[in-house]
C-alpha cells in the first residue's frame, strides 16, 4: 500500500513472549503508551509484521502494537530452518497468542486492523473474543476459504495462463491436477534444499506475477525480503492453505453476526486480482455495522488512494 499516515516512529517496549509449544512471539508497542490500543495483524501467513503499519496510526492517540505470528519476523524458532516443525503453527495457535499477548499488555479491550491473511485471522479472533475488540479495519478482505485459496492459486490463471502454467508445472506430474498448495507443501518438506530452494522460488514468482498488473501498488512485494524470511514466508503460506487454514468453509462468514456491535471499516480494492471483491461484499452484508470502502485503483498492494482511506478509518476511530 502507498504510504500514507504519520512520520515513522520507533517502538518504546518490546519483548519476545513464550506462547508454549517451545514458541516465542515478538512483540513491541510505539506511540502513546497510554492511548487507544490497536493490534496490527500481518498477512501472508508467515509475512511478519511490517513495521510501517505504525504510520497509519497518530501516535499521540494510539498505543500501537506490532507482532510477528509464529515462525515469522523476528519470532523463534523461525521457519526458515527446515527443521523447525510447524505442527503448532495453526490459526488456533495463532488466536491464542493473541489473547496471550493483550493479557500480557495489559489490554482490555483493542482495536484490530490488518489485511490479506491477516483479516483472516482479524476475523476469526474477534469472533472467538467479540467482547475484547473495540473496532476493527480491514484492507484486502479474505476469509480463506477453500473456494478463495481454489481461486488465488488455480482459477486466475484464466487471467494469467502464462506465468500459472509455470507454477502448475512446478509440481510433479501426477499432482499438478489436484491441490496445488498442498503438492507445494509436500515440496518443502522435502529433504532435498534444491528440491525446497526451487519450490519458494517458483511459489513466490507466481505470487509476484499475480500482483505484477497493480500499477499503483508494488509489484514483486512478495520477493522483496531476505532468503531467510521468503523461506519462512512460502513454508507457512502452503501449510495454512494446504490445511484450509483449519477453518470450516464459510465459518467467518457464517459466524459473522457474532461481530455485532462491533464498528468495521472494510477497505477493498477493485482492481484485486488474487482477492476478488466478492467476499468483501459478502462480509459486508453478513456483519451487522461493517461498512464496505471499494477503492477503484487499487489491487492487493493498494495504491495512494486506499492509504489515505485506511488512515482516515484509523482517525475517525481514533477520536471515538
């Protein structure tokens, strides 16, 4: 997304918090430590936070906390080391270290903003701890859905064949009809590093390519990371959308009255190729007080536009 927001600004506490399972979570606060706290959840799964969400944010009201899901960002055991298991890296995990972390922080009640993945599991904790949210924002809405995972990683090829022939054909040839996360995920498992290097690489040019159209945006965000995080970032992606993300089809949506009461900003863009615009409206229609924002020139990566959108939600629940 474009930048947009306040001058960036370094954290005033940080830590790593031991969640279990051998993990540890990291985590830090900026802005005003006794201001409105708001939780940024990042995408991927396995991106790790990105540290320029503080910008969206006035400092001066907010108390901004940052984390890194398991095996990401600065979190340990990172997932880049193939010998790091990710049997307790799960969206229930995940949610638990959430409510972990505001229990750690003090919290009792947060803002949630994020996006992609990230309103994914926006969504399902919120709708786990409804009382614990005060507003939620949400950028590039996904609810990871077998029908959406279907979409981002067979069903745009009828828009870019090219590149998607390439990703298919990464895969052995008896897998390459099925399902393709889960034949990625195999691949990264593999005690072979050339078999495991070749199956990030060919995972995150297609990632890359999907986006490759947003003028507005960044195209190539997927890659532009150190090897270590892009190992971590492929590794967690296939085994959440391998595994369905461990949520029954629809559950978000179907479980979306729970977020009654609840204020939602939900920020799509229309150009969104890997993220179609209909589960936007689809949320916005199940979840009594959302409010739909579609951003014209936008894709995934966001443009000028959706920044500025994004921080004026950040505002208006700011003076709330």
């Amino acid at each position: 997304m474009a930048a947009a927001g306040f001058p960036p600004i370094e954290p005033y506490a940080s830590g790593l918090l031991d969640v279990g399972d051998g993990q540890r979570v990291h985590w830090e606060t900026s802005g005003n430590p006794e201001g409105k706290p708001v939780l940024c959840v990042h995408g991927g799964p396995g991106s790790g936070g990105k540290r320029g969400s503080r910008k969206t944010f006035d400092p001066a009201v907010y108390r901004i906390v940052l984390f890194d899901q398991r095996g990401s960002g600065q979190s340990l055991p990172h997932a880049s080391d193939p010998a790091v298991s990710l049997e307790h890296n799960t969206t229930e995990h995940l949610i638990a270290d959430m409510e972990r972390l505001r229990e750690h922080l003090g919290v009792e009640r947060w803002m949630l903003y994020g996006g992609s993945w990230g309103s994914t599991l926006i969504l399902a904790y919120a709708q786990r701890y409804p009382e614990r949210v005060s507003e939620i924002v949400i950028v590039g809405v996904t609810t990871t859905r077998r029908e959406e995972i279907d979409w981002l990683y067979r069903g745009v090829a009828r828009l870019v064949p090219g590149p998607w022939e390439a990703f298919r054909d990464g895969v052995p040839p008896g897998e390459r009809d099925g399902d393709l996360p889960a034949a990625y995920d195999r691949l990264l498992g593999s005690p072979d590093p050339a078999v495991r290097e070749r199956a990030v690489r060919d995972w995150i040019t297609w990632e890359n390519a999907v986006i490759a159209h947003e003028t507005n945006g960044k195209p190539g965000a997927y890659g532009d990371r150190p090897d270590d995080d892009l190992v971590a970032f492929v590794r967690i992606c296939a085994h959440y959308f391998a595994n369905g993300a461990w949520l029954e089809e629809g559950q978000l949506l179907r479980d979306a009255h729970r977020l009654a009461g609840i204020p939602g900003v939900l920020i799509h863009g229309r150009l969104d190729l890997g993220s179609p615009l209909t589960t936007a409206w689809e949320l916005a229609k199940a979840w009594p007080g959302a409010e739909l924002q579609v951003i014209d020139d936008s894709g995934h990566t966001g443009s000028p536009a959706m920044g500025e959108a994004v921080v004026a939600a950040a505002r208006r629940f700011g003076a709330r």
